[in-house]
C-alpha cells in the first residue's frame, strides 16, 4: 500500500466528521458541518477552563490529560498534531517540547461562540497536514445592528466556580456596533488549585492560571465583511503532574485580518494572520520544587485564499495556504551545577517548517438523494533547523555532546510532498435515514520535535515528552510523513421532529490503515528521578505501519412530554477504538469502551440532566512505553440550569456524585507524587467530587 495508483489517490479520502449538534451549557455552539456523521450533546461543566473539554459528549472523542488549561484532544484514537486545530482560522503550534501550550490552550471556552469536530478525515478544504480530523473553533462574532436599529451596545458577564479544584473563572464581553461597524471586547479569567481525587488526596502540581483578551474591529457592507482580531494571552503558571517540568510562563499574542465577500462569479474568502508564543517552562511550586529553565520562543504566520463558485448542481472550491513555523527552544544554564551548566543547551536552534497548498474540491448534488464531495489537496513542507550544543564537554554530558556533533555533522534540511485526496457520497433515501460512505487519503509530516530533537541523555530525552508516559524521546531526523488509508460509513435513522423532540440512531464504524505511523522504538531503560521501583524506557520516534478501527454510537428518544410535567427523555453515546502495530503491539493512549447515558428533563425554564459515564478497564496497553493498566470505573454527574428571565440564567451540578476514586485510561503516570514521594509509578488520578455553580448574565 505504499503507492496506490493515482485513481485510488483521487478519489479517497474524509473519514466521515464526527460532528457534536447541540448548545452547551454555557451556550456554546457545538455545530454539524457539511454532515451530521455521528453526533450528540456536547456539554460542558460549569467552570471549564479547557476549550478542549467543550466537545466533552462526542463519541470517539477524549481529552488527554495535561495541565488544567491544556488538554490535548483525542478523536478516533488519533491525537494531539495528528488533528488540524484552527482558531478563526488561525494555525497555531505547540512551541514547547511537552506541548504545554496546546492551540486549544490559547482561547477560553468563555470566548468560544462554535466549535466542531471533523473526526476522521474532512474535507480537503477544511485543512490537512493532519491525519484524524480537524477541530475548528470559532470565537464570538461581530454584533451589528440591525436596520433602523441605531447604536447597538450588548455585553455579558459569567462568573462560575468549581470546590474539587476551588476554581474561580470569570469572563466579560462588550460590544457596540452600527449597521455597518462594529467593536467589540472580550476578557476572561481563571484560576484553579490543586484539585482532590475520589480519596480526597491532593494531586500535586496540578494548580493553573490563565488570563485571556481579545478585540475585533468588522466593517460590512454591500455583501462584503472585513474583521481585524487582535489579542493576548497569558499564562503565569501552570502544573503538570504527568510530565517532568511546568510551565512557569506562558505569553501569547495574535493578530487575524478576514475578509468575505459576496462578488459576481461566487464567494471569496482572504485571511492573513501573525502569532507569538514566548513560553518558559521549570518549577514555581513548594508541591513540586526543582530548578531547571527551560525557554522556547515560536511564531506562527499564514495567510489562506478560498474561491467559491456555483455551478449548476453544486460547488467548486479552489484555495491556496501559506503557513510558516519558527522555534527557538534553549535551556539556559543552572549557575553552579555540574550538570546543567555552563553553557546554554540548544535544544532546536532555529527551526522551520513551512507549509504551502494548493487544493480543489468539488461539491455536488446529483438527484433529490444522492450528493458527493471529491476533493485533492496538495502540500509542500520544508523544514530546517540550526546547528546544537550540550550543556558542556564534561563527564556528565558526553551522551549529549557526542550527540550533538553527531547531528551537527549532518544536513538538516528535509522536504516532503504530500497528497491527500476526498471522497463523499451521502445518500438520502427516505425523511427518516440517510447514509454516507467515505474513503481517505491523507499525509502529515512530523512535527520539529519528532525530526529535530537530539540529546542522547537521560534527562535531555525526558525533556521531549508529551505524552505524560514518563519516558524519555529523542527526534530522528529521517522520519517519514504518516499517510493514512481511511474508510467509514454512517447510517442515521431518525423522526419525529427535528431538536429535542425527535429521536434519532447513529452508527459510525470506521477503519485506517497508517503507513509510516510515527511511533517509537526502544534505546534502554532507565529509573525515573532514580527511584529504583520505577521504570521508564528511552525511545526514539520511528515510522511503523499501524491500524486504527473502531465504532461511533449515539442515540436521542423522548419518552414524554406534557405542560404540567415538562419533557422527558434518554440520550447517549458509546464508542470504541483499538489501534495496533503492524509488527505486534498496541498503540498508546486507546481509549477503552465507554458509554454516556443521560436521563433529560425540560420544563419552562428548567432544564435537568442526570448522567451516568460508564469505562472499561484498559487492559491492551503500549508494552514500548511501558503504559500502565487502569480499572473499570462509572460515574454519576447532575447537572440543572435555569433562565432568569431573557437576560440571566444559573447553572448548577455535581460532577462525580458518589466521589469514585479512579484514574483516568488517557491520564498518563503521575510524576509529581514520584517526584517528592518516590516508590513507584502509578496512574495519574483523576478528580473526586466537585459541585459546580455557574452565572451568565446579559445585557
């Protein structure tokens, strides 16, 4: 399967969106786009700081653990940079070798006004350079006024709060407009504690606090918008208790310049945009003290063009994608140590990456039934980096200064062509089901850690680690980009009416085939912080082929509905994935079965949800990076909001009801506890009881 003739490359591709379709809690838009393929409630707690925690409810999709403000999202067993995330547009990468600084890190929920998910593979014009999906977040739009209105002034406020973590998050928004402009602010806040696990025992390090603003400026007229964002973010710290630093510093600013307008042959869509990450990482808490800087700074630019045009049974879409990635990641030396010291350690000395595309897509209707979307996108990516140095020559760093002259001695500069191509048919063949078929192709390069990353010892391979395992990695610059082989189908049965009043039944299943799958191979052992009962290995990514399969279900249907006693009715999901080597062995972090069923209740202004969250042990495990087994486990959450009126509303619940003390299957190993109490590695745990409290107020 290395080369497929080029027909089978045309005309496959998009592993059907795994879309959520419904409103959050905090009134986030959780939309379908294009199709609905397997879909649910999406809702979020009270008091979420993590934007990835909004898609919550869609099956197939998880959040890894990380810090309390970047989790690192999971879609169909695919993670992390395998999933295209964009931010209004924005590319955003992680500049950090732990990829503290997720996309997703750099919003708050609080801002997000639409978020979906394009599980899978979507279509080439929703993105590529990636290989499970494509998450794309839309921040609050530009409010005008309406005709005749005059001046239009709105705002809201939201203060909410959780007591596992004695969190506090707060968010304002304000914006005054005409018909033709319009101006707009918004700011959030958050800030959590250590949070507590179901035995009521602290999880050190695992503290956060981030500060978020953002401005837009849109002009619109005679079919055409213009709209300037602008904004910062600040982290001041950040825990991480499954990797081996935190983050100590976090500053984020971007600028964002769109355009839409409506012309005479179709709809063209302009964007160009700046981002800049300025990131340290160390230790800032008594919970887990050390000293070890870490700085890295990266910036994203970009620009993208997209034409539409009508035809007679459909639409074409034509665009061209520039996006560039510099990265300076450096650890500055520990006066007086022998081993971090005396020089800097230059970890990646001016990396690039730089993306350019070219791609086609053609959506068509071809009777009352049938619809199909093909599409082909082309990339070059290019990527350099400079020449490295260890801390020093001594005895405690010949591992690393042997293997930077190694890697100095050699050309750095690589180029991949890569192709991705589309196939969507839908058929509609009745008012109460519809199905769609899809096959795949789709490439994405390694990212600069996976190629670029160099240090041979023990602790500079501990510091490239995102994946809380508590291993250690070190890059290979021969890597090959991933191309994934994709096939999926999704039957939806459905009626009454549309919303909450109809039930519905969809079936996802889905199957990849990766060649070139990014993985690891095993160098040596070693004991981590020296503890001898535990154990951790020394890996190198390398290119193996691998299988990704699994199945997507989710389910709606009223049970009744009454004025006296309101509507009642069930809902759920349930999802299973299995990814496996092709040479033996299980991929890291699968997520085991698990189901959500919720019983719903709505009346006036009430609505009420009762939740029980069922998981399976994780028994199939990454043997290479020595993943750890986690038990079974089920949860109960409650959740009731009601509106005040048009202008307020409260929400209320509890999440972990009967305070289960479990950990997490995607939680990784908790490396704090080893750190300052040593024995052996175990789970991270995840949190007990929390009873959560939110208010929205407009105006």
């Amino acid at each position: 399967m290395k080369h497929l003739p080029i027909l089978m490359a045309i005309s496959i591709t998009i592993a059907f969106p795994l879309s959520a379709t419904a409103q959050s809690d905090s009134a986030v838009k959780v939309m379908p786009e294009l199709t609905v393929i397997a879909s649910s409630v999406a809702r979020s707690y009270p008091g979420a700081q993590d934007a990835a925690q909004l898609l919550n409810g869609t099956p197939g999709y998880q959040v890894a653990a990380g810090g309390a403000v970047s989790g690192l999202p999971v879609a169909n067993g695919f993670a992390d940079d395998r999933l295209k995330i964009r931010i209004d547009g924005m590319e955003i990468t992680s500049a950090c070798a732990n990829h503290m600084n997720a996309p997703l890190s750099y919003i708050d929920p609080q801002q997000v006004q639409r978020i979906v998910l394009l599980a899978g593979v979507p279509p080439v014009s929703s993105g590529g350079d990636s290989i499970g999906g494509v998450i794309e977040v839309q921040s609050n739009a530009p409010v005008f006024a309406q005709p005749g209105e005059g001046r239009l002034v709105s705002g809201s406020f939201a203060l909410s709060g959780r007591s596992v973590n004695r969190s506090v998050s707060t968010s304002v928004a304000a914006n005054t407009a005409t018909e033709s402009l319009s101006v707009g602010y918004s700011g959030a806040y958050a800030r959590s504690r250590s949070y507590k696990d179901g035995n009521g025992d602290k999880v050190l390090g695992s503290m956060a606090e981030s500060i978020n603003q953002a401005i837009v400026l849109a002009a619109r007229g005679q079919g055409q918008q213009l709209t300037l964002r602008a904004g910062v973010q600040h982290i001041p710290y950040q825990g991480f208790p499954n990797q081996y630093m935190d983050m100590t510093d976090n500053h984020g600013q971007f600028a964002n310049l769109a355009y839409q307008g409506t012309l005479g042959w179709g709809m063209l869509e302009a964007r160009a945009y700046w981002q800049q990450t300025d990131h340290e990482m160390g230790f800032f808490s008594s919970e887990r003290p050390g000293t070890m800087p870490m700085v890295t700074r990266g910036r994203n630019t970009g620009y993208a063009l997209k034409a539409s045009v009508p035809l007679a049974a459909g639409e074409l879409r034509l665009g061209q994608e520039l996006h560039a990635f510099r990265l300076d990641d450096y650890w500055p030396a520990v006066p007086g140590s022998m081993m971090m010291g005396p020089r800097t350690y230059l970890n990646i000395n001016g990396g690039k990456r730089d993306r350019a595309v070219l791609f086609g897509e053609l959506a068509s209707r071809l009777d009352a039934r049938w619809s199909t979307v093909v599409g082909v996108r082309a990339e070059s990516v290019r990527m350099d980096t400079g020449q490295v140095q260890s801390y020093g020559t001594g005895m405690m760093n010949m591992a690393d200064s042997a293997a930077a002259a190694a890697f100095n001695a050699r050309s750095h500069k690589q180029r991949d062509t890569n192709l991705d191509a589309a196939a969507q048919a839908s058929l509609v063949p009745d008012a109460s089901s519809s199905y769609e078929f899809a096959l795949a192709r789709k490439v994405r390069s390694p990212n600069l850690y996976e190629r670029y990353s160099w240090g041979r010892g023990t602790m500079a391979m501990t510091m490239t680690n995102w994946f809380g395992d508590g291993n250690g990695y070190v890059g290979n610059i021969d890597l090959k980009p991933e191309t994934a082989y994709t096939a999926a189908f999704t039957a939806d049965w459905h009626g009454g009416e549309q919303g909450q009043d109809g039930w519905f039944v969809r079936l996802n299943p889905y199957y990849s085939r990766v060649n070139d799958y990014i993985d690891v191979n095993v160098l040596a052992s070693f004991n981590p912080y020296m503890q001898m009962a535990a154990r951790g290995n020394l890996l190198q990514f390398a290119n193996h082929d691998a299988k990704l399969y699994g199945l997507n279900l989710s389910w709606q249907l009223p049970l009744s509905a009454s004025a006296r006693w309101g509507r009642l009715g069930v809902s759920g999901t349930a999802a299973y994935t299995r990814g496996k080597r092709q040479d033996g062995g299980d991929l890291y972090r699968m997520m085991p079965l698990n189901a959500l069923f919720a019983l719903e209740h709505q009346l006036g202004a009430w609505s009420n949800r009762l939740e029980l969250k069922a998981v399976a042990a994780k028994t199939t495990v990454d043997a290479r990076r020595l993943e750890l087994e986690t038990g079974g486990y089920a949860l109960v959450n409650l959740r009731s909001s009601v509106a005040l009126g048009k202008q307020a509303s409260v929400s209320f619940g509890v999440s972990n009801l009967f305070n289960r003390a479990y950990a997490d299957p995607l939680g990784g190993v908790y490396l704090s506890r080893l750190a300052t109490q040593g024995g052996a590695l175990q789970s991270l745990p995840a949190e007990g009881r929390s009873v959560d409290l939110g208010l929205q107020l407009q105006f």
